[in-house]
C-alpha cells in the first residue's frame, strides 16, 4: 500500500537555522533597497542642483543680452568691416 505524500510546504523541515538564513537574507534584502533608495535620493538631489544652476547660467545669460538689446552704448566693433570713401 502506497504511503500518502505529505505537503511539504505546510511543515517546517528545515527547521530554525534555514528560518535565521531566511531572516538573514530577508534583512540583506532590505538593506540593499534601502542603499538603493538612498542612492536614488542622493542623485534626484544632484541633478536638481545641477538643473538650478543650469537655469541660473540661462538667466544671466538671457538678462545680459536683454541689457545689450536696450544699452544706448553702441556695439564694439572690430573695424575690420569698415572703410572710409575718399574725395
């Protein structure tokens, strides 16, 4: 007569050490998504600042070409284009 089969997931075979190395790994687990999102955090803030300063250059960028636009200085010129008719 055939044994009857007995399911394995239901009983604790391994015992406490397996459930210790299963703790162990679980806590591995979230040690690793923890540094991770630490990481992640740690580089949204890097490139936020860079993104500020990025937009801070673009501003004065911007201002120092909207000054030249409305400046009653007239522009510098090389004079290398310029000529002057003779009589």
């Amino acid at each position: 007569m055939a044994k009857p089969r007995r399911d394995r997931s239901l009983t604790p075979s391994c015992g406490p050490r397996l459930a210790a190395e299963n703790g162990a790994m679980a806590s591995k687990e979230e040690q690793a998504v923890k540094n991770l999102n630490m990481e992640k955090e740690e580089n949204m803030e890097r490139i936020g600042e860079e993104v500020r300063q990025l937009m801070e250059k673009l501003r004065e960028k911007q201002f120092s070409y909207s000054l030249r636009a409305v400046s009653t200085d007239p522009p510098h010129r090389d004079h290398h284009d310029e000529f002057c008719l003779m009589p």
